[in-house]
C-alpha cells in the first residue's frame, strides 16, 4: 500500500479540504476500498483475524493487517491482545465504528439500485 508524499501537493490538497470539509474527512477515514468491507463483517460483532481473513477472501493478509491498524488509529475498530498461547487477537467496532451502521446500509442500498439501473 502506497503512501502519499507529505511533501506533496496531493497531500496539502487533501489535508486541506479534510479540515474544511467533513464529508473528506469521513471519506478518508472509511473511503479505502477495504475499509467498509472490513467494518461491514465487524457489525457482526468481534472477529478474530482469521475469521475476517476467511471472510475477505481476495484480501491479502498484509492488505488486512494495514487496513485494521488504520482503522484502528483512526478509532474505528478496537483490538484486543489475549495472553495466550497460540495468541488470540479480536477486533471490533468502537462506539463511534458501531455509528457507520446505518450508513454502511444506505450504502449498500445505493450501490444495489445504481447496479441494478446503470452498470452494464
């Protein structure tokens, strides 16, 4: 996963408007192409890495591992270490994770009436 520059144009630009905008800012939060799939599973409830793994199955393990330790800064999943052997780890939405419910819904919704009228 490539990241931008942030000495970059790109970057100011998007840092710019995600201060001045709070659609960006929750789009960059959320945007990625992984991110909403990742919490979609999560409004399940907690899952272990390998059960979201097995449940993504076109994700790579990397591509998963980066997406949740984003998520996870960005305060919308939690994850939690068990002492353990073999190690358990589970991840789950935050409060403010749980809150993209009905937007993941309306969502979903959407993209099923803009595929259904216009993707050919």
């Amino acid at each position: 996963m490539s990241k931008v520059k942030v000495t970059s144009t790109n970057f100011e630009n998007k840092k710019i408007l995600a201060e001045e905008c709070s659609e960006v800012y929750a789009a960059n939060i959320i945007g990625g192409q992984w991110s909403l799939v990742i919490c979609s599973w999560l409004l399940q409830g907690k899952m272990r890495f390998s059960e979201l793994r097995k449940s993504i199955p076109n994700i790579t393990e990397r591509m998963l591992t980066l997406q949740l330790r984003k998520l996870e800064q960005d305060n919308i999943i939690k994850r939690k270490v068990y002492a353990q052997v073999p190690p358990k780890v589970e991840y789950e939405l935050t409060e403010i994770g749980y809150e993209l419910r009905p937007i993941i819904q309306q969502m979903e919704q959407w993209g099923k009436r803009h595929k259904y009228l216009y993707a050919k």
